[in-house]
C-alpha cells in the first residue's frame, strides 16, 4: 500500500491557493477542470516533493473546490485519505470480512471508499490499471456516504 493524498474541500480556491503555494510554500502539481461535474482539483507538493509528486511519486494535498457549494459545515471539509494498493478486490474483501462497510465497492475494478471508525473517509485506488469488473463488487450498491 502506498499513500497518495490527503483531500481538502475548499469554499475559495484563489483565497485557499494564497494561502497554501504563497504562504505556506507548497507548489502546485497539477491541477484539473471539470465542467460537467462542476469541480475543480489542484494538487499541491511540499518544495521538496515537487519533482517526485510530479511523477505521482510523493503524496501530496488534493485541494477540491466545488463550484457551487462555498461554505462546508460538520467536518465537510476534509474528505479523504487515499492509498494505492496492488488488488483492490482482495483489500476490500479483505476489510469486509474484518467488519468493515465497503462505502463505494470497487465495482469498476479501480476505485472504492472505506469508513474508519470515526467516519473518516478512505479512499483505495488501484495500481496501475483497473481491474476487470467482478463480482460481487461489479453490482453491488453503495453504502452510506463517503
């Protein structure tokens, strides 16, 4: 298992930029726009995790700003931990079996939430390249929220 990033929900991007890459120093990796889901994604390195994170080599910080939505409140604003592992059906089967709800199976062999005990989000990506659709996760519903 390798961690990846951390998730932050922000309510001003430019404001929430100012303070991570001009203030705290971190630099930015890369950054995606998406119009139909109406989000944006910026990933920020440490000075010294910036050639490595660029290479999806260090962890960084996924700052998510939410076009529509400005202001989060219960802890909405940290979303998640993310780990890459090396068979994301055998992890989930895995924590299933220690009790653990799978929040969003791995129904397209590449992406599922867990819950920690303290409703913690996290998330588990695959290696690579997703694996084929199998069940019982190919069909199986979400859980919750995540």
């Amino acid at each position: 298992m390798k961690f990846l990033h951390s998730m932050i929900r922000v309510g001003d991007l430019d404001r929430s930029l100012h303070f991570f890459c001009d203030i705290l120093g971190l630099r930015e990796v890369r950054r995606t726009e998406n119009e139909k889901g109406r989000y944006t994604l910026v990933y920020l390195a440490a000075p010294a995790d910036f050639e490595e994170a660029k290479r999806s080599g260090a962890p960084t910080v996924e700052l998510t700003f939410n076009w529509d939505e400005h202001e989060y409140g219960g802890g909405r604003n940290f979303g998640h931990l993310a780990f890459a592992v090396d068979d994301i059906y055998e992890v989930c089967e895995r924590l299933q079996k220690a009790g653990v709800t799978i929040s969003r199976p791995p129904r397209d062999g590449h992406m599922a939430f867990v819950r920690t005990p303290d409703a913690i989000s996290i998330e588990l990506l695959q290696k690579g390249q997703p694996l084929p659709p199998k069940e019982p996760w190919a069909s199986a519903a979400n859980v919750g929220v995540w």
